[in-house]
C-alpha cells in the first residue's frame, strides 16, 4: 500500500472518529435497507456489533504501516465471518455501503482520492478475510 493511500485512510479515519458511534450504526442501517437479505447474519446485539465494527476499522486503520501482525486476526474474523454465513459477493456489498456512510458523514472532504484510498485498504481486508474463510475450511 502506498504511504499517500495510507494517509488518506488515516486521515480520514481520524475525522470520523469522534462520530464513529453514528457512522458505523448508519452504516448497518443503511445495509439492511439496501440488503435486507444479510440482516439475519446479525443475530447478536446491534449496538455491540458496532462496537466490534469500529473496534476492527481502528485495527485495520492502526497497522495500516505494518500490517503483519494483524493478518491472522483478520484470517480469524473472516473465518468467523464464514460461520455466521457471509458469503464472497457479500464483501462488495459491505465495500459499497460502508464507502457510502464514509461519504455522507465526510461529505465534500471524502473526495474521489479518498474514496479510491478506502475501497483499496477494504478490497486488501476483505481478501484476507476469505482467505481466512477458506484457510478454515481445508
């Protein structure tokens, strides 16, 4: 990853953090209306949920320099992930509401640069996450 796309991603991160309780709760909202399909994937509490949700942008945000140690936790939440039923074309349509909640919370600050910076930091998550998910399965 580049030190230009990591420090978009950093950058704005730290803009939503103060409203991250909001972002990512709109975010599951937004999820279930446009894909009410994956709301029984969520069987647990929503407000926990969340706090886990922005509990693992903060990881991935974090190592984002040095992303090695992270790898297997993220291996282990895709593996997870499979469990609860997620499934592969699943990861773009969290990709897609996840940029929208960033957009809409950032407004005119998450421009087109940024927008690229956190589909490409999500894109190299959610391929670890399923090759954790197959990694679980062989």
């Amino acid at each position: 990853m580049s030190p230009q796309t990591a420090a978009l991603v950093r950058d704005s991160w730290a803009e939503i953090v103060p409203m991250r309780k909001r972002v990512c709760a709109d975010f599951y909202h937004r999820l279930f209306a446009r894909y009410p399909e994956l709301h029984p994937l969520f069987k647990g509490d929503i407000e926990r949920q969340t706090a886990l949700f922005v509990t693992m942008l903060n990881t991935v945000v974090s190592a984002l320099d040095n992303p090695e140690p992270v790898i297997p936790l993220i291996k282990t939440l895709g593996a997870r992930h499979a469990d609860y039923g997620v499934e592969d074309a699943d990861y773009d349509k969290f990709s897609a509401v996840l940029l929208d909640s960033f957009a809409d919370a950032l407004g005119e600050r998450f421009t087109p640069d940024v927008r690229a910076a956190w589909a490409a930091v999500y894109a190299e998550l959610a391929v670890t996450m399923r090759r954790g998910a197959e990694e679980a399965v062989h």
